[in-house]
C-alpha cells in the first residue's frame, strides 16, 4: 500500500510540474555557472546580446 501511495504521490508531483512548465511557454534552461560557463559560445563568442538577437533563429 505504501508502494502504491508513494507512486501516486511521485506521479501527481511530476504532472504537477509538467504542467507549469507547459503553462510557462519558455523552454527549460539550466544555471548560469558551472562547467558550461566556462567556455565562450561558438556562434556568439561570448557576446550576450548577440545570443539573444541570435535566439529566434
């Protein structure tokens, strides 16, 4: 019983946030530090206003 509660719990969680995600209409990004952060873009060289006029494209 306890399995089957744990389940439920887990999926309503998980549709929970699918749905926020859906509702939002922005895609999922990551964190801005980390590894990722530490090489420059290829396309935009690093240059933030140039990824965002980049980012429709």
């Amino acid at each position: 019983m306890t399995v089957y509660l744990s389940i439920i719990i887990l999926g309503i969680a998980i549709f929970g946030l699918s749905i926020g995600v859906i509702f939002n209409d922005k895609p999922i990004q990551g964190s801005c530090g980390g590894i990722g952060a530490d090489e420059s873009c290829t396309i935009c060289g690093g240059d933030t206003e140039k990824c965002d006029s980049l980012e429709g494209v």
